[in-house]
C-alpha cells in the first residue's frame, strides 16, 4: 500500500529512487493501515525520515489543497505548534518533503455538501452556526421557552395566559433552528450525495499508473505475494471495467475467482461488477457470487441493519469501510441540519454496538479500520421519509410474490432491501411485509431485520410505534407491570406531587368496565363463514390469502421487540406523541437511555397534568427523586420502566419537545417556532 501511495502521489520518472527503504514495513503494521484514502482525516503521529511517512504527509497536503482552493480553509494543523514541516510544491503539482523530524498531524475536513456550503459561507463549523443563529435571534429567543412554546404573558392579575412558567432547567436540550424536512442540506434531501461519496472517495488510475502496477504484480514471485499486492490495490484504488479484467487476465498463478475476489471491491460500479460476472464462466460466476455476496448486495441507500464481517476478506472490509463512511456523512449533515444528536455515545455515529474480534469499543471520526478480524456492529440511520410523501400501492404485491415465492428468508430480505430505497410504506403495509417472514412465539430474527430496514421508510411513525402495529402496551415489564386504559377515567385530571423528597402520581378515578360488552369483529365472523364453505383443497390457498388481507395483530412478540430497541436504539422507537402508549425499559447508564427517560420527565415539566410513571424490572412501583427535575437522570447502573400519563395531551406542545430527542416526527410548527 505505501508503493501504490508513491505511485499515486509521486513523478514516475523517479519512482525507483523513492522506493528505497519500504520494503522493511510490513501491511500488519498500524503505521501503514493508520491513514485510509477512503477517511482520511484523523490524528498521525509522522516520523519524516521513513519514505512511507513522507508519502502519507503528500496525500494530506494534496487534499489539503482540494479543500483549501474550494471553500477558502485549511483543515490540516500540526503539533507542536508553530512548527511545521518544509514541504515545497514542484511544477508538477507534487510535493517534496525536505524535513526529518516527528511532527503529530491532525486532517479533519468535511465530507457533505451541507458543510462544505456552510464553510463556503464563511461558517467554520457547527459550533459558529449555532452561535451565529443564537446571536441574530437573541432578543426573539428571549421570548421562548427552550421547550419551544411561548412564555406566558402577565396580565394585570398577575396570571399567565397560556402555560404556566418554568425556571429552564440547565439540563434541557437548547432548541436550535432545524432545517425543514425535505430541504436542501438534510438527509431526505441529500442521499443522492451518498453515492457520489461512495463513488469517488478512492483514486482513480490513470493509464501511466495502471500501467506500472501491472509491472510490480507481474514482477512478484509467490502465489501470497501477488495475492496481498490485488488486496492492496482494492483498498486504494478504483478501476474500471477493462482495468479489473486485464489485471485478472494476466500471467499469474491464482485461479480466476481468487483473483476477483480481491479486486471486487475496486470495481467502480455495479453496472461494471455485473459486467465481471457475465465475462466469465458460468461456474466460477456462482462461486464468485457467493464469495462476494456482502458486497454485492449492499445497498448504501439503506445500510441499516446487524453487520458481522470479516475485515481479512476484501468484499466484507468494503461493507464495513462504506459503513463507517456513510454513519460520518449522516453524522455531519444531521449536525449542520439541526437535529438532535441519537447516537449511544454521543458522538453522531449510526454505527452502534461496536465488537471488534468480541472486544466492544466506541468509534469516532478518527477511527481507523483494522485490515484483521471480525467487526460485528449495528447500523441505525437517522433517514425519515420527507412529510409530503404516501404510501405506495404497489407494496401489495410485492408482500404477494415474498409469500409465493419458494426461496429462502435470507434470499427475500436482499431483494427487500434492494427495492426499499424506491418505496414508501404505511405502518400497515410494514406489518403485511412482516408477515411475509416466519415468526411466532419464538424470537424470529428475520422479523427483526425485515423490520430495521422498513421502519426507515414508514410515513406514520406514530402508528407504527403504537400499540396498534407494533408495540404492545406492556412493550417490556415484567408480570405485575400494567398500565391500560380500559377502566380508567381518563376526564379525571391527574397532578404530579412530591411526598418526602419523590415524584409520586395521585392514582385516577377507576369506573367500571363490566358491562362493557366484547363484540366479535365482523372481519373475524367473514373469515369463519369463508372458511367453513370451501373445501379441503383450497383450504391452505384461501388462509395464505387471507394473511395478506387481514394480518395477525402484532407480528413482534417481546423478545423481537427488546433486540430491535437494542439494535436500533431506543431513541429510534420512541413515539414521542403518544408516550403513554408504551412502557420503555430505560437503562441509565447509556447515554440515549438516559435521553429518553428526559424525554419523559421534560414532557412531565411542561405538559399541564402529565405524570411520569415508573416501574422497577421486579414490577414494584419506582419513586423519582425531585432533585432529578433540576439536573436530569443520572448517569448511573439503574434500571427503570417509564411511561407517562396526561389528562391535556397538547399535541402541539409535545411535537414541540420530540424535535430535541428523535426524528421523524413533524409537527405543524416544524424548523421555526412551534405553536403553543
């Protein structure tokens, strides 16, 4: 990889003179695997006297360059400071580096447009946005509450109009102005962008460079030598469709699949990957197929979704490679959008649940990919579909040819996902696609997937989170743990009080439900009758038929439900204008299970008669300390399962707070001022 670097970055008339003392450094080492063409930015510590040192320091002065002569900044600082490295510019655009000291570098540039805009713009950064827009709007915002309505107005009685006031806690997320769904600079506007990322992050090879590769693969003796130098030329390369053949077709020793499996992943397009399968036999077409399946069929529109790679294998560090790239450009473009940050450590990464080799570990922009072992990780993208969309008719018949067809689960989950990105689904036409995969008591991991990667595309989210769809109302309490509606009064106002130091809720007026009586559905009573008048043999075809009409009521049971919060995150299945429709298991010591139960206690702050309801996981009744109103939840070891009552239910208001803790929600006062 360091010789591709020099091929790149260096004047091919004295190449072999800048060669010289590489050969020493093996691709195991973190030194040559640290800088990744694919991210670059991150911190390296540089010793200029090795050549490989000194061709990593070209590349980023290089793209320093790029992004200097585009947006007017320079995102590449070194330490210790004022000192800098001697490194002119020849005529030929390359650089020489003439010292030989250690120098710590550190390259952060943005990678979206929506940043790139904004740096254009004179905006260095999230941090001056943000201070930017408070100081334009300062004597506005001194109007508004951080929960996002109006104070309330005195009148000569000294009352308040609206709501009454609250002292704003430090502990409340500030609202900042959002960019309204749809526009240009957010995620349901921007994923085009994605695949031009994806497309362009490596280098491409010129004719001159292409040829020189071919003469060090063809100047290597073993069969392992050849092997490591394709895989190397995969990682940092891109080639076309005739570059990939040639280097396979030429006189080495592996057979032809090994050898595209190791430059598959270079291959420019899928239309050029597809090209690859059709040019050779048959036979090694299946094997290769199968070798590179990972690959092949990752759909960077909807990476959401478990991922277990092996990172020796080009294909699955390809996966892993995009994944990593895409959760830094959503990252970045939520941020500079506005919304609120749901990532498990805070740090705006939709990758989760990180295991390297079994080892968990947190991620950040800096990270870099290791060339060995096993990666298993989540992926949960903050993408919502844009408001002014609906449902598509024609996910009918694709759940039809899902329960027709004869292949395996595993089979119709990739077409699934293949077509997700061209759909837009209703939460009922998501519970008919679930049904199209086995399920039941057990825990049924296909459900999960095929659940992750549609909840992305659902337009009601509010339905689809509810106890209608998908989650049931004791969602995750243990036995005694029961909160319904049915044979409460619900006119009664509820109040919050404090009994010795503890948030306590007074306990509604019951009424009685005996006399209610439970009528048999009519859609219930036409299946029977249909059933009963057909014959034995179209029995089975009639019931299959009928799944697709009339699907069971909920097709995830509890153990479905807790892996898709912990797959997903729990501030991704919040539903935070129905709150009292669920109970959530918060965790407190991870840091969006401690946003979620704020969530909770800021609606109870704000709302006029909410009620936060708490549970401990033995079902016995859970007491909130007061104290949690003035600093928020603790970041600690505890366990609680919340949920929340109201007598108002001001849907305005709680659009208002859902904007500061999850998407997808969109209130009529959305990006500006919410109603009150």
């Amino acid at each position: 990889r360091s010789v591709l670097r020099l091929l790149w970055s260096t004047d091919h008339d004295h190449l072999p003179n800048r060669i010289i003392g590489i050969s020493g450094h093996r691709e195991d080492t973190a030194k040559v695997s640290h800088f990744s063409s694919t991210q670059p930015w991150g911190q390296y510590k540089l010793n200029l006297r090795l050549p490989l040192d000194r061709a990593l320091l070209r590349n980023l002065l290089a793209l320093n360059d790029g992004y200097r002569d585009a947006y007017g900044a320079t995102y590449l600082k070194y330490q210790p400071q004022p000192m800098k490295p001697v490194a002119e510019k020849a005529e030929t655009g390359l650089y020489i580096v003439r010292s030989r000291k250690t120098y710590e570098v550190t390259f952060q540039p943005p990678i979206s447009e929506n940043h790139n805009r904004q740096q254009k713009a004179g905006i260095a950064g999230l941090g001056d946005l943000l201070k930017s827009a408070t100081n334009a709007n300062r004597e506005e915002e001194q109007e508004w509450c951080a929960y996002g309505g109006p104070e309330p107005k005195k009148t000569g009685d000294g009352q308040g109009d609206a709501f009454p006031a609250y002292d704003i806690p430090a502990w409340w997320p500030r609202q900042v102005q959002q960019l309204k769904p749809g526009e240009k600079g957010t995620l349901e506007d921007n994923w085009a962008e994605v695949a031009d990322l994806l497309k362009n992050y490596r280098h491409k090879v010129p004719m001159q460079t292409f040829h020189a590769i071919r003469q060090l693969l063809s100047s290597l003796d073993t069969e392992s030598e050849q092997m490591r130098f394709l895989v190397a030329v995969s990682v940092e390369f891109i080639l076309n469709f005739a570059q990939a053949m040639q280097l396979c077709t030429d006189a080495i020793q592996n057979p032809m699949v090994e050898r595209f499996r190791c430059i598959w992943p270079c291959i420019d397009s899928r239309y050029s990957q597809l090209q690859v399968l059709s040019s050779i036999p048959l036979r090694d077409a299946v094997s290769l197929t199968k070798h590179v399946s990972s690959c092949l069929w990752f759909v960077e529109g909807n990476p959401t979704g478990r991922y277990n790679l092996d990172l020796s294998v080009p294909s699955d560090f390809l996966v892993a490679d995009h994944c990593f790239l895409v959760s830094a450009w959503e990252g970045e473009v939520a941020r500079c959008a506005g919304r609120p940050d749901m990532s498990l450590n805070g740090n705006w990464e939709m990758v989760r649940n990180q295991f390297h080799n079994e080892v968990s570990f947190s991620s950040s922009r800096g990270w870099s990919l290791p060339l060995q072992g096993w990666l298993r990780f989540d992926y949960s993208s903050m993408r919502r579909p844009p408001p002014d969309v609906t449902p598509m008719a024609e996910v009918q018949e694709v759940a039809h040819i899902l329960v027709e067809s004869t292949l395996g689960s595993e089979d119709k989950m990739r077409a699934l996902r293949a077509i997700s990105v061209h759909m837009y689904i209703s939460a009922a036409q998501c519970r008919m696609l679930l049904h199209c995969f086995p399920g039941g008591a057990q825990e049924s991991r296909e459900r999960q997937d095929v659940f992750c990667l549609l909840h992305t595309r659902v337009v009601d989210r509010e339905t689809l989170l509810g106890p209608q769809m998908i989650f049931q109302t004791r969602l995750f309490g243990a036995a005694e743990i029961e909160k319904s509606r049915v044979g409460l009064d619900t006119s009664a106002p509820r109040r919050t009080v404090v009994v010795e130091g503890m948030l306590e809720k007074a306990a509604p007026t019951a009424r009685s439900a005996s006399n209610e009586s439970m009528e048999v559905p009519a859609v219930v009573l036409a299946r029977k009758q249909t059933m009963s008048a057909l014959g034995a043999e179209s029995a089975a075809q009639a019931a299959k038929s009928y799944a697709l009409k009339q699907p069971e009521k909920r097709p995830l049971n509890e153990a479905d439900q807790r892996s898709i919060v912990h797959q997903l995150g729990i501030l991704h299945m919040l539903n935070p204008i129905c709150p009292d429709a669920v109970q959530m298991e918060c965790t407190l010591e991870a840091r969006d299970h401690c946003r979620c139960f704020n969530f909770y206690l800021q609606l109870t702050m704000v709302e006029p008669g909410g009620a936060l309801l708490a549970w401990n996981p033995d079902g016995t009744q859970a007491k909130v300390p007061a104290y949690w109103r003035s600093t928020g939840a603790p970041s600690s070891g505890e366990t609680l399962i919340v949920s929340y009552e109201s007598w108002a239910d001001v849907k305005d208001l709680r659009y208002a707070v859902a904007e500061l803790y999850t998407v997808g929600f969109y209130g009529p006062g959305f990006g500006g001022k919410p109603l009150p």
